[in-house]
C-alpha cells in the first residue's frame, strides 16, 4: 500500500516558489510511492494560474488539489513548500522545503519552524550555510529586572541540500529557431549582441531591490555609453503582478537610472521586455543569436534558476561572485563579479523574513563595468569555457537527476514508516448452536510475529 502523502505548496502561483513546487510534485508523482493529495496555497501576490488544464501534466497535478483543503486521516509524509515560519506538522513525518534566505542570516522564527520538522531540505550550499550560521541567545527574565542566558537557539534537525533542476525537454541548445516568437525577437533586437537579465523587480530605491536592477543598468550605462559601438541589453523583468499600472511602474525606473547621465550623451539600447513568457518561449529567448550573454549583479539567490537554465546554451554567464548559484557557475567557466557583503537597507527588512542584522552582496561597480566590455570586447575568449560550462551543467542539474537524489533523501528519513500490512485470515464457516446453546471452541491458526520494517 502507498503511502498517504500530503504536499502544502503554491503550485498555481507564477513564481519562483511555484516552478519549483511544481518540479517537486512531479517528481513525488513520478516515484509512483506515494497516495498523493495536495493544499494548493497563494505566493504573496502573485497570479496563479500556472497550471494548463489542457496540460496532461498539468491536469495530473491539478486533479490531486484538495477542495477545502480536508483530509480524512493523518498523512504518513506531509511536505510544507513555503518560507519556515509557515511550517505546519501534520504528518507522522514531517518535510519541509524552502529556498531559504539570499541574505548571510535567517531569523529566530525561521529557526523555530525548522526545528518543528523532521527534515528541512534547501536547494544550495549558501542557503543552508545561512541556517547553520544563524545562532541566538535563549534569555530568562529574571525578577530584578536583568536577562539571563539559559541556552542558544539554533538549528537542531537535519537540512538536505537538494539542487533545483531544470527540465531538460524544455530547456537545450536549439541552433535554429524559427518560431513566430523568436522572428519578432529578431525584429525589434536591432543589435547583433545584447546581454539579458531576467528577474523580478522587487521593491525598494535605487540599489535596494534584491537583483539590484537599477545598479545593473546604471554600469551597463556606464560601460557602453558614447562608444562608437553599443550592445543592446534585454531587460526581462516585472514586479510582483505584471498589470499595466506594474510595466509603467518599471519604465519609470528605467528611466531614471538613464536620468543620472547627461541629455546629450549616447546611451546603449535597453530593451524592456514585460510580463509572462512560457518555458518554450523563455528557452528561446536564451538561444536567440542576437542574445550573447546573460548577466545579473543580484544581492543573492537561493539558487538562482534562470541563469542555471541560461548556462545549457553554452553561452557566456556574468554574475555576482557570492550566494547559491556558484553551485553550478564553476569560478573557472563564469565571469564572476567581485564585491563585499554589505549591511541590508532598511526599506526591505521584513519581519520573521529579512532580519535587519543580516547582510547581502554589493557588486563593485568598476568590476561590473570590466566584465561587460570584456566578455563584449573578446567574445570569443570566453565562449569555449562557457560551453564546457553548459555541458558540465546539461548532464549534472537535470530535473531527471534532482528527482533520484529527492527520492534518496526522502526514504532516507520515511523508510521506519510502516507499510500496513494484509492477513489472510482462513474464512470461517457458519456454526450453529449446540441443543445447550453453548457454541464450540474455534482454534484460530498461530499467527507469526511480524517486526516492524526498518
């Protein structure tokens, strides 16, 4: 018999969390061991309307959504796809996944729902360094007024580092592309070399939103403005809903950066690319000719999808030289950003979230500004490393290999668990009574002892 597992997660939501919940579900679904039922819960503000009813995978994982979210009985494994401080424990045994925080530090709510499960699983070294890291102080109140320390609160159950994998059916090298998509690309790229950023534009001013979008746009800028010969830089992005009133919200922040130079110089293109786009459609974008080279100057990641799913067309990677990406940006195949770590602004501290004492990475601008012109300046230098970069990550990151290792993880801390286990019992036949109305004796078989699995 299956196991009944109950999986809480945003697996509708158009998000980060969403993607890889979904990756998740598919690869529980895909081990064929579990009776699975899911909560389907929102992710902030994003849309959900992620799943495709006239998907066949789609429609698999939509047919296993709870309606009002009852269960009859206690799940065998519950898994908690969300941020720790929302942790529930329904399950005999209890996993919970997140991304963790991009930052150097988790807060003491993020510990104390860690510490309710069984397992914690993240999807990179820098994000489980950010809980094992993370100590606090167990203070008493004493009567006189004073504080004494009675013990550390830290992380004391096990964390499983566990990659996020892209799906290799979607995402490859593809050397002609010939859809309406990529001929429209074409069209309006005028350049023949632009780099691309893809990721949401949180909030904050100027250098405070967690990709540092604006600071990436300011040394692009910088780096290219007035020569005779520009790139181009697509800027995949939008906020939390990507609404009309959210594309007006983004051009205003475009514009000004661009505000910070003179009227009268010669800026580089930037071509603003909004909304949603499908995998098939992203993975084009990623092998469009005219796009060279991705770049992001982000504060931090817990993994950093994207520019893992960039890195399979064998072109050139940029990056900020810190947090969970450099699991699979090898330092001697990427050009990696130097920076330092750097106190987080106040405007994006988030209770029981973004813990005020914690920091994140600030790229140095003039070493922004080297890595643009010098990937631009002496392409090929660096497109040899950067495909042995996509096959080292092509055959080691797939979804195919994060499912096994997923699976080896999960019977690792749920083999205890008990399958039920069927007797057959000999079928009795019918006994009438004796004329004193006393019945016999029935002399039942011995029954073996059965020792629980282990």
């Amino acid at each position: 018999m299956k196991k009944f597992m109950l999986i809480c997660a945003p697996v509708s939501s158009q998000s980060g969390y969403g993607a890889h919940a979904r990756d998740l579900v598919k690869s529980f679904m895909s081990h064929d061991k579990y009776d699975i039922k899911i909560i389907d819960v929102p992710w902030g503000q994003c849309e959900r309307n992620a799943l495709n009813p006239d998907d066949v995978n789609d429609k698999s994982m939509m047919d296993l959504i709870l309606v009002g979210n009852q269960v009859d009985k206690q799940p065998d494994i519950y898994v908690d796809i969300r941020i720790p401080n929302e942790f529930q424990t329904y399950g005999k045994v209890n996993i919970g996944i997140t991304a963790g925080v991009e930052t150097t530090a988790v807060s003491q709510a993020w510990l104390d729902g860690c510490n309710k499960m069984d397992l914690v699983i993240v999807p990179s070294e820098h994000s489980k360094y950010g809980f094992t890291n993370s100590i606090y102080d167990k203070m008493n109140n004493l009567p006189d007024g004073t504080q004494q320390k009675i013990g550390e609160l830290k992380l004391e159950k096990p964390m499983e580092v566990l990659f996020e994998g892209f799906d290799e059916n979607i995402f490859h090298k593809i050397d002609n592309l010939s859809s309406d998509f990529s001929k429209n690309i074409d069209n309006i790229l005028e350049e023949d070399f632009a780099y691309l950023f893809v990721g949401q534009w949180g909030t904050g001013g100027f250098g405070e939103d967690r990709k540092d979008i604006g600071r990436l746009l300011k040394v692009f800028i910088e780096a290219f403005a007035n020569k005779k010969e520009k790139p181009a830089l697509v800027l995949k992005t939008s906020g939390a809903s990507p609404s009309v009133l959210d594309k007006e919200d983004c051009l205003k922040k475009i514009n000004s950066v661009k505000s910070m130079f003179p009227t009268d110089w010669e800026l580089p293109k930037i071509y603003f690319l909004h909304g949603s786009l499908n995998d098939n459609e992203m993975n084009e974008l990623y092998n469009h000719p005219k796009i060279k080279s991705m770049v992001s100057f982000t504060h931090g990641e817990g993994f950093g999808r994207p520019l893992l799913e960039f890195s399979i067309t064998g072109k050139p990677v940029i990056a900020s030289n810190w947090s969970g990406h450099l699991d699979f940006l090898d330092k001697n195949y990427t050009i990696l950003v130097n920076g330092s770590l750097t106190k987080i602004p106040s405007s994006v501290v988030w209770k029981d979230i973004l813990i005020e004492e914690s920091e994140w990475f600030t790229v140095n601008e003039n070493e922004g500004y080297k890595a643009f012109n010098l990937v631009f300046s002496n392409y090929d230098q660096f497109t040899d490393k950067s495909k042995t970069l996509g096959e080292i990550n092509s055959k080691t990151f797939t979804l195919e290999k994060m499912s096994v290792k997923l699976d080896e993880i999960v019977e690792k801390y749920t083999s205890h668990l008990s399958s039920q286990v069927s007797l057959n019992l000999p079928k009795l036949k019918k006994v009438e009574k004796d004329s004193d109305d006393s019945l016999p004796s029935i002399k039942l078989p011995k029954l073996k002892k059965i020792t629980k699995e282990v």
